[in-house]
C-alpha cells in the first residue's frame, strides 16, 4: 500500500492520507538502518527479555494508622525504659485529646535517681528543665502527643515513625513491617489504641506514604547513578513496589548494587586542599524533612553519639571553630562532593562547648535551594534507604539468550502472517483481497511498533504478545468489512456500499470497544509484566480501528471495482 | 477447511432444534466446570498455580547434562522439578531465603551459559493471584457492560456473556485436563479470550437482530464470516504455538518461550471451545429468542 499503488479515487481522500503520514511517521520513529559491523538495527527499545539483563523488584514495608495513648503513661513508659528506674507523674498540663494540638504538654515528674541533660536530651522529647533535691530529679518536660507517639513506637519498633498532620488528626507512618494485631498489642501499656473511621473499621493501611515511595525510589536512582551505571530505570509499580530494570548485567550483580549502600562521609577542610575524616554515613541516625528557615532552605540531619563528639573533636583540632570560613565542611558521597560550607557562627561557638547532635545543612534560597536540599537528603541517607524492603521477585536473562528470543519471535511472526495470509487466500481465492489486507495488517505492526518508537516504549515478551493480540483482531475486523462488503456475493452501488461499510463498522467499534474493555483493569492495576501486554493490545486496537481499517474499507471497494 | 467446517456446521445448526443445540456446548461446559469444581476442592484453586503465583525459582540453561543429573546436583536446594528440552535444562526451585538463593544463582550463572533466572516471593505470588482474580472479574463485567449496552435486549445480551463464559471455563477445565499451570501467560490468554470470544458472539447477534431475512439465513453467512475470523487467528495461534514450543526439534540449543507458547495453547483451545459456544449455544439462544419475539404471521 504504498503511495504509488493507491488508486486514483483515494487521493482525494483525507483517511488515507494519514495512514500514509502514520506510516511514513512510523518507519521515521522506528529508524531502520544498517551498519557492516551490526547488521540491520533500529531505534526501537527491546525489554530484558529480549536485550538480556536482570529485574529487582522490591516491596516497602511499612503502615499509616492513626493512634491515641495517654501522655503519662507514655512519659513513664519511655523513661522508665531509659534511666532504668521508676518515675512518679506529678502533673500534666495542657490539652491531651485525641487531635493535633499546638500547644503541646508540659510533664512533670520525679525520679530517685539522678539524670543528666544529656539523658533526657537523647530522648528526642522535647525541652527539659532538671532540678536536683537530696537524691530526688524532678524533670519538667515540654512535649506534645506525636513526639511521645512517634518515640514511642520507634523504639519499641526499631524503626522510624513519622508523624504527619491530618486534617484534624495525625497520622503516622510506620517504616518497617507491623501488622495491626502487633499495633494494638504495642499501644495496650501506654493505654493507647489504634483509632477506628467513622465506619468502625481500625484506620490502618499497610504501606507506606506515596512520597516516601518516591523517595526511596529517587535514593535507588541516585545511588545507582553514582555508580556510573546510567540509564537504570527504576521505576514504581503500584503503591508499594519498585522495579528497577538492570540492563545488560547478571542478577548477582544487580543485587550486590541494590545491597550495597554508598559510601559517604564527612570531611573537614585543614589547609588548602587537604582536608580530614570526621565521620561516615553509619554516624547519621536519622534525616529528617527539607525544611526552610528564614528563606534559606535546610536539610536537617541528627548525629549519633560518636558521631556528634567526633565533629566537635575536630572542629577544634582544625581551628573550624574559631575561624569556621577556612575550615570548610565537606560532604561526599562515593568520593564525589556533594556538599561544602561553612559551620555557622552559632553552631561554631557552641561546639566549643559541647557536642552537637541536630544539625541543619544550609543549601541556599529560592528554587534552587530548595532542589540542592531535596538532593541533599537523598545524599545524606546514601545506601540506607527510608524503609524496611524486602526482595519480591528477580530475574535475569542473558543476552544471548534474548538475542534468541528476539529472532525466535520475528519467525513466529512472520510464519503466523503467512499461515493467516493463506487461510484468507484459500477463503476469498482473489489476491485482490488477500494483498489489501495482509498490507493494511502489516501498515497496523509498523504503526504500533512506531508508536512503541515514539514513547520510548520497552518492546518485551508481553508487549509482542499483545501486538500479536491486535493483529489477530485486526484480522478479524478485516474479515468482517470485506463479507460485508461482498454481503450478496458481488460488489453494490456506492449508496449501498457505504452503508454496508458504516453497519461492518459497527459491529467492528463494538468489537474493539469490548476488547478494549477487557484490557482496562491490567492497565490500571499496573500488574507486573501484563502491564505491557494490555497496554499494546489497546493502542494497536486503537490504532487498527481508527486509522487503518477505514481505509482498507476504501482501498478494498477501490481494488474489486477494477477487478470487475 | 473453513469452508467445509463451515457447511456441515450450517447444515447441521438448520436441521436441529434450538434446545439440542444448546444442549450439547451446555454439557461441555457443566463437565468443565465439574473437573476444575474437583480441582478446587482438592488444591483449593480452580486450576493448578504455576511458579509466577506460587512463589518460587525457575532456573533455565543451556547444558549437555541429563536430568537425572542435575536432579542429584541441585537437590539440596529444595528443588521441586528438573526438566529437559533439547539441551536446555529447566530447574524449579521452591521458595529459599535469599543468601541461598543468591548463592544458587552465582553457581549457575558462573557455570551455564544462556541462563534464565525467575523468582518470585511467595507473598508476591500471593498478591499476584488477587490482583489475576480481579483483572479476571473486572475484565468479565466491563466486557458484560457494553455488550448490554450494545444491544439493549437481554436475551440475546446474556447470550454473548454465556458464551464468553463458557468459553473461559472450557479453557480452564481444559488446563486442567492436560496439566497446563496457571501463569501470567495464560491469564494474559484467559483475558484475550474474553475479545476475541465476543467478536464472533457480536457479529451473530448483530447480523441476527439488525438485518432483513430468516434468521437461518442470517445466521449462515454471519457463520461464514465468523468462522473465516476464528480459523485465521487458530492459524496463526498454531503457528506461533509450533515456533514458541518446539524449536528446540530443529536446534536443540534453542529455548522455548514459555510465555508464547502458554498463550498459544489456551487460546488455541479457547478459541475451539469458542466456535461451538457461539455456534451452538449463542445460536440456539439467538434462534429461538428471534422465533419466540417474531409473529407467526410475517414469517409466513
């Protein structure tokens, strides 16, 4: 069907024309060409399965539930566990319902043995006042619900909880695996429980939140560009699962990437170009929000124990402390730089002092600040990702393996076009018919694989299955204009003809509307590998009903008018 | 062979009544149904789970060892079957931990060449199911929705949705019978099966409700239409089924492409089932609902 064969009667016609445009758009997007040392290549992108290399896909763990606990019982609950002695409540003030609230509480307790600053600081609870009398601490705290919620369960779990505000509640996210008997379980001694919707049911879900999905895939992303290996695709699948697609490298290795974490450390500037160790990724504990403070934009981060006094150590062994602007610090990620300023006068002069465990790293205003912070939260949890994953299903084939699949696949293809091209023939007996449509088949595979070309889309197994799936659809809706067409065995008036063509057309829209149906729910439950599957069988239905078989309707009337 | 399948199918449909025609694809399906009913009530699944939803291992390579072989090499891995075809070896494990696991693959890989590796946690398989058992429902109830939406009428709507039906069960029971596993390949056939079992069912309907004439006349040339449409896509299903399956007859280093040749199979069988269901039971459906709505007296 190309230019030259059309017959005179359809070059006024707009439908033909832009099969004709799709096609020669097609061929443009596909890109065949040839080279002595590769043979006959294109620009279409092949799936694993077809190209060779190995798929990771990994689930987050976790849940978002809503919770209540009584903040006495909390307070004593995470003390008690931390200064080894019991604690004795003597006030609480403040709003303590069920909700959000500014405010926050204010505890007092006492205890008989003595704590430090520093204990109830660990804590992470909030602000706290320590008086000593005879052998008795009492400890003003000022807190709120979440905080002790969220300290709670994080220990208690070993994971981090975030809490974020909800409407008029708080809802907290649980990074790691929990189901909701062990939820209530834990909130049973803090006199909690996991709060029910106005339908009853307990409000709980497992998963995790859709930005921290994002996040962790953007970690994954860009720890594996850091390792060089480019265009790695890693992609969410659903609310819970990521795919990331290894191309041309064996699962064994693909895993040990996956597996391995960054290597990032913190250095800090003694002279010129040189600088010292001060601590590795394992001294972070945790990372927390991009956050901005008077228009800069912060990335805060906490240092553990060693980490914190190991940073003063050399502040004041460098000199950083009293001049922090030649003693710059440095952040690195796989020995790349991806961070450099100075210790704020604040934090320099009370390094001086003591140790520093909250830090905020300063990446400037604007967007762009904003972008480096987001960056920089990522570098800073390098290899640690957010989430507890666990492994849900791998794969590899090697390339040659794929390169055979590929040939495999073309013969099939081929073999079935010719095995249908001769049950029509043996059917209509007239190559009139049979050229027609096998050539406005062939114009509907390179139209899809065109299209594939266009979005870039990864042509694998499924994906060929499904084009398989089209064109046998194709065939059939051919099928079904040309009996209609010939409906009493010879070739009507035109009057007739067209509304011939317009009732085959509707059986055909119907047809494709049903299959197109069917296929819905794969595409939109993103269902592994099926995915794909639905995805091309739709577009070549789409493709094959909207733009190809009108004009084989037309061609054909065209043909079998000369042939009479 | 269309054509003459074509001409007995016609004469045949002309001189039985509406009731036996329905009769015979009925009983096919109730027998369908009993032996997948048997299968779940022995396994608790209406046909046998594959790998992809079971959870498990599939390791395949290229090698000159037996099975019998490989069997004692790898059976401290928990395997659960090793086979040949050709030279290629296809080993299924069941679920391991995933320092086992790793270290299985590192020793294959390190040793076999053209390795296919597949592994998918049991929880994943799980999940898996789920979401094949709703695509499936969904599937089924959208394609149901517009064929009444289509056609307005419910006899002959419930018609084409008791075809695609039974065209499913027949599928699956015959999974059954011939030992075929559940896999994301054969849901991938199930749910073609579903278009394409509707396009034939649509064309009856259609050329049997919107056009003048007797409905045995109507329904002799939609049957030449729709039987011409099921044989070409049989022919390129056996085609695809031959290559996907049995390459490895010619080169025997050559793998089979299981995804292909599973669809292949259920489709092809489908498709078979789908030729008597529209044939037979939507027909005699068809037929004896245009009879019972149509007055004697314009038909004289």
């Amino acid at each position: 069907m190309r230019e030259e064969e059309v017959p005179k009667g359809l070059k006024n016609d707009i439908r033909v024309w832009l099969l004709i445009a799709a096609v020669v758009l097609s061929v443009v997007m596909i890109g065949p060409g040839y080279s002595a040392e590769e043979g006959l290549n294109t620009d279409l992108n092949y799936g694993l399965d077809l190209e060779g290399g190995s798929w990771i896909q990994i689930k987050l763990q976790g849940a978002v539930t809503q919770l209540d606990a009584d903040i006495s019982m909390l307070v004593t609950e995470i003390v008690e566990s931390a200064i080894d002695a019991p604690i004795e409540i003597i006030s609480v003030t403040g709003d303590a319902g069920e909700g959000y609230s500014n405010d926050g509480n204010t505890v007092t307790f006492t205890t008989s043995t003595y704590v430090s600053d520093l204990q109830m600081d660990l804590l992470g609870l909030g602000e706290s006042d320590i008086s000593y009398s005879d052998d008795t601490s009492s400890i003003v705290l000022s807190t709120n619900k979440q905080t002790l919620i969220m300290q709670y369960l994080s220990k208690a779990l070993n994971t981090e909880v975030v809490p974020l505000f909800v409407g008029d509640g708080v809802e907290y996210e649980i990074r790691t695996a929990v189901s909701l008997e062990e939820l209530q379980a834990l909130m049973v001694p803090v006199g909690g429980n996991v709060l029910t919707g106005s339908d009853g049911a307990a409000i709980f879900r497992e998963g995790v939140r859709t930005d921290t999905r994002d996040m962790t895939r953007d970690i994954l992303s860009e720890k594996l560009n850091s390792l060089g290996l480019k265009d790695i695709p890693v992609r969410t699948v659903g609310e819970e699962y990521i795919l990331i697609d290894f191309a041309g490298t064996d699962l064994t290795t693909a895993k040990e990437i996956v597996e391995k974490p960054g290597k990032f450390e913190i250095r800090m500037q003694t002279t010129g170009n040189e600088s010292v160790h001060v601590l590795y990724g394992d001294s972070i504990e945790k990372v927390g929000i991009v956050t901005q403070v008077d228009g800069h934009w912060n990335t805060p981060f906490t240092l553990d124990e060693d980490g914190a006094f190991a940073l003063q150590k050399i502040a004041i062994e460098t000199g950083a402390i009293t001049d922090p602007n030649s003693h710059l610090l440095y952040m690195y990620l796989d020995d790349r730089e991806v961070y450099g300023a100075p210790l704020s006068f604040s934090a320099a002069s009370a390094l001086n002092e003591h140790p520093i465990y909250s830090w905020q790293a300063s990446t400037g205003l604007d967007e762009d600040g904003k972008t480096q912070a987001d960056q920089l939260q990522i570098h800073l949890r390098a290899g640690a990702l957010p989430v507890n994953v666990v492994l849900m299903g791998s794969g590899q084939v090697d390339a040659a393996l794929g390169e055979q699949f590929k040939r495999q696949v073309a013969l099939a293809g081929l073999f079935a076009l010719l095995a249908v091209a001769a049950v029509v023939f043996r059917r209509y007996h007239q190559k009139e018919i049979l050229l027609p449509m096998v050539g406005t088949s062939l114009c509907e595979v390179i139209i899809i694989l065109g299209f594939a070309g266009a979005i870039n889309w990864q042509l694998d197994l499924p994906a060929i299955a499904g084009i398989i799936a089209a064109i046998g659809t194709g065939i059939d809706h051919l099928v079904i204009i040309t009996d209609e067409v010939l409906y009493e065995g010879k070739l009507p008036s035109t009057k007739v003809y067209m509304e011939r063509i317009s009732k085959a057309f509707a059986i055909i829209f119907a047809a494709a509307a049903t299959t197109t149906i069917a296929m819905s729910p794969l595409v939109v439950m993103g269902f592994g590998a099926l995915r794909g599957f639905a995805i091309t069988t739709i577009v070549g239905v789409l493709i094959g009903v909207l733009i190809a078989r009108p004009v084989y309707g037309k061609v054909i009337k065209v043909v079998l008018d000369k042939a009479e | 062979m269309a054509v003459i399948l074509t001409e007995y199918l016609d004469s045949f449909v002309r001189s039985c009544d509406d009731k036996k025609l329905i009769a015979i694809p009925l009983a096919v399906l109730v027998l369908s149904l009993l032996v997948s009913g048997f299968v779940f009530a022995t396994t608790g699944a209406p046909v046998k789970l594959g790998m992809e939803f079971e959870g498990g291992t599939m390791i395949a390579f290229e090698t000159q060892e037996s099975a019998e072989v490989l069997e004692l090499a790898y059976s401290a891995h928990s395997l659960v079957d090793a086979r040949k075809t050709g030279d290629r070896a296809i080993l299924q494990f069941g679920p391991m931990d995933g320092e086992s696991q790793s270290e299985l693959e590192k020793a294959i890989t390190s040793k076999y060449s053209s390795v296919e590796i597949k592994q998918i946690g049991a929880l994943y398989g799980k999940e898996l199911q789920t979401q094949a058992l709703i695509a499936l429902c969904l599937s089924f109830i959208g394609m149901a929705l517009v064929v009444f939406l289509i056609f307005r009428t419910a006899v002959p709507s419930l018609a084409v949705v008791l075809s695609a039906f039974s065209d499913i069960a027949i599928a699956i029971g015959f999974m059954n019978l011939v030992g075929i596993e559940l896999s994301l390949g054969t849901v991938a056939a199930l749910l073609m099966l579903i278009g394409y079992s509707v396009d034939s069912d649509i064309l009856l309907t259609t050329r049997v409700l919107k056009r003048r004439g007797s409905p045995d006349e109507n329904i002799g040339r939609a049957m030449h239409t729709g039987i011409t449409m099921t044989t070409t896509t049989l022919a390129a299903l056996v085609v695809m089924y031959i290559v996907s399956t049995f390459s490895y007859l010619v080169t025997s280093s050559v793998s089979q492409i299981n995804l292909l040749s599973d669809i292949a199979i259920v489709l092809i069988f489908g498709l078979a089932a789908d030729l008597m269901n529209t044939w037979l039971l939507n027909t005699g459906i068809l037929r004896w609902h245009v009879r019972r709505s149509t007055p004697r007296r314009r038909r004289a």
